[in-house]
C-alpha cells in the first residue's frame, strides 16, 4: 500500500514547501476525495491524517516536501535510470537473426532517462492518456474492408503526396478501446511520417464511424486476428514489394504477435514491433489494478451503449442490459466478449486469447519492448525464457515505463525499424 502518487510527485512537494496557496487548496482537496477503494482505504486514512497536519504546520511541510522530493530523486536515479535489458537467443556456432540486429543496435548500450516529471510508471499512464496530441498535418484517408463473414471494418491511410511507391510502410493496431484518433496512435504516425513512412492505422469493427453491419455481431477482442489477416493481405497486394512493419500497442500489440504466430513462415510482415503487449490475458486480468479495470470497463461499455437496437433479439443470447450492469472487466468479457466469439466463458477466451502461448511458432522478426513497472502488466508475464530460446524474438525490457509518445524516437525501436527498412 503506497499513498495515492499525485501527492508525493516532486512538483507538489516542491510547490507544497513554498506554500503555493492553489497547491495547498488542491492537496487538500486530493486528500479527502480521493476514493477509498477497500485495497487503498488505510493508506488513505493515514494520508488524510498526514495533510491535515501539513496544513497545520507549514514549516513540518516545508521540510518533509524537501525531503520527499530528495528522496524521489534518489530513487528516480538509482532506480529509474538504467540501460535497457535485451533477451534474445545467443549462440557461438549459429547466430540467431536478433543476434545479427542487436550487434546494430546501439541504444541497448545506453542509459534510458524517463522524464523526471513523468516517473514512475503510473504517472506515465496517467500522463499520456491525459496529454493531447497536437500537429501533423496529414488527413487520414478511409478505406472499408469487407470480411468473409458479412461484416466491415476501416483503415486509415497516412500518407504524404510526395512519398515514393516503394516507401516502408507501417501497419499500426491500437490498444483496448483505440483507434486511429488515439493520440498516442497519431503521434506515433507523425513521427513515421518525418522519417518517410507510409502508415496504415487500424480500426477494430463497431468503432470510429463504422458500424456494425445488420445481423453481423462479430466485434472485436484482443484474440480475434482474421480482420488484422485481411488488412495485412490488402496492404501487401496494394504493396507486394514493400517492407511492411505491424506495429501494436497494448491489447493490439496481442493481435498483432498472435497474427504472426498463427501464419508461420506464411507471414507477409517483414517485422513486428510489440509494445506493451499484455502476453497472458488470464495473469493481466487477475492483476489488473481496480483502478485501470473500472477505465478499460467504462470506456468499452460507452461502445456498447451505441448498439442497443442492434443487439435487441440477437441469436447469441447476449442480455444488454446485464452487459451495461458489469461490474469488472472480467465480467464484461465473460457476459459478451465470449458469446460474440464463440467461447464457452470468459476464462476459456482469456485461456485462448494471450500470445505467449504460441510464441514458439513464429517465424516473423519481432521486438518486444515493456517496462518493468508497467501498472497493467505484471513483470512475471514478460516472457524472458521464450524469447531465449526463439530464433525471431528481441525482448527489450526497461525499470520504468517510456515517456508519453511518440515511444518510438525514444527507444531501441527506432534503430530495429531502420535494419528492416535497409533489408
């Protein structure tokens, strides 16, 4: 149990010691509003206990944010501060492919500096999903892509008028509840685009402006890979001699691993780049802050709400009014995700869906980067041993997670792209 991090951040603490009234006020306030969820409500109580007395005595606060915010920074250095950690196969006799790309791969060798004023892990979640992308000039071009099943869905081209016919392309999935607007998406776009990228960013079905078709009930879930087989097959027919690089984040970084898993050798993507890929989807739920799991619970039901007459007498027996009334994300996934993809239960969809379990078949070149201290994914899923003893598997792990986006100008990321893209 750590108190709530906004309150033991350094810019209050240092605010906090000069008596900043707004900053006072706001503390304050943050104290005794935050909620006291079973799992946090002692913590609470003594922080509550703590302000107040701050309050009371401005010199006792100005020597404990002075302090706290030293303390913050010894920990940031000797904690944060690190070179990346690479996992791969290594051999004397027979190098494997990742070995070849780490020998390039300068970054590995250097320290990772997360922003002081974004550090640790929560706070970064808490950041980028806050902070509002701004700039690029590109205007996506929509596509709609027919599926055998009678259903839709869009992808987004992002391409400059100038860009050659043989430019890399990059196919990008968001994460849980994303899309192409997502910032981190969009940014991640802007920074392929300056460095001469074409990019495809992927829409889940229902989402972004596309509708699910009448009598159609297929969704989409983090184990659902045949809509992201049919943009990679599209996009390589438009495309058959480019380098092709899928990119995921999160959840879509699931979909896009699994993808590779699920087509071997027959894989059309040059490379794969997963970030923050979940890996265990039964682990992830298990640990998934209640926090976390009440945003992911709440943004996904907003997508449901839309669908209440699509849904009404469907053949699935899905209750939508029981949907709305989940209380967890595990219970959502159990009440509907399962039912529109053909599982018995929500256990059996988390059993299929993670990645991690067919890891040993792909036969696509594949960076994985996650951070340690990354609050939705637990660093016993990080799948060190596998990626050992896999030919086509770069793990880069870091103490604390990557500053908000664009991830990519920030980590060994950049350096892989640029040894597929000279392929």
């Amino acid at each position: 149990h750590t108190p709530p991090l906004p309150l033991l951040h350094p810019v209050f603490l240092i605010l906090f010691a000069l008596g900043d009234t707004h900053t006072l006020t706001l503390t304050h306030s943050l104290a005794h509003s935050t909620d006291t969820h079973i799992h946090t409500h002692h913590t609470l109580t003594h922080t509550k206990t703590l302000m107040d007395f701050l309050l009371k005595h401005k010199k006792s606060a100005a020597a404990v944010a002075v302090g706290g915010a030293a303390a913050w920074a010894a920990h940031y250095l000797t904690a944060g501060v690190s070179a990346p950690q690479a996992t791969y196969k290594q051999s004397n006799t027979k190098p494997s492919l990742t070995q070849k790309v780490v020998r390039e791969m300068s970054t590995l060798k250097e320290s990772y500096w997360p922003p002081f004023w974004c550090y640790p892990g929560h706070i970064h979640t808490i950041v980028a999903a806050k902070l509002k992308f701004e700039g690029g000039g590109l205007i996506p071009r929509r596509e709609i892509l027919n599926t055998p099943d009678d259903g839709h869905f869009g992808i987004d081209w992002f391409e400059d008028e100038l860009l050659p016919q043989s430019a890399p392309i990059m196919y990008l999935l968001p994460g849980i509840n994303g899309n192409s607007h997502a910032n981190y998406l969009r940014s991640q776009i802007e920074t392929m685009r300056r460095l001469g990228w074409r990019c495809v960013s992927h829409n889940f079905r229902g989402t972004n402006g596309v509708k699910l078709k009448e009598n159609n009930y297929i969704a989409w879930s983090g184990a659902w890979t045949e809509d992201c087989r049919i943009a990679i097959a599209h996009i390589r027919k438009l495309y058959p001699e480019n380098v092709i690089v899928g990119l995921g984040f999160s959840l879509g970084s699931n979909v896009i691993v699994k993808y590779t898993c699920e087509e071997g050798e027959h894989s059309t993507l040059t490379a794969a780049i997963s970030l923050s890929n979940p890996y265990d989807f039964e682990a992830t739920s298990a640990g998934l802050p209640w926090l976390y799991d009440k945003v992911f619970l709440t943004a996904a039901k907003e997508t449901f709400s839309q669908y209440k007459e699509h849904f009404e007498g469907n053949p699935l027996g899905i209750d939508f009014d029981r949907v709305l009334k989940t209380k967890t994300l595990a219970e959502y996934d159990d009440v509907i995700t399962s039912k529109l993809f053909g599982y018995p239960s929500g256990k059996a969809y988390y059993m299929d869906g993670g990645c991690l379990q067919y890891l040993s078949h792909t036969k696509t070149p594949i960076l994985f980067v996650s951070a340690k201290d990354d609050p939705v994914v637990d660093e016993d899923s990080i799948p060190f041993d596998l990626c050992r003893n896999n030919d086509y598997t770069l793990l880069v792990t870091t103490e604390t997670s990557p500053p908000p986006p664009p991830t990519l100008t920030h980590c060994p990321s950049t350096h892989f792209l640029k040894i597929f893209a000279n392929a």
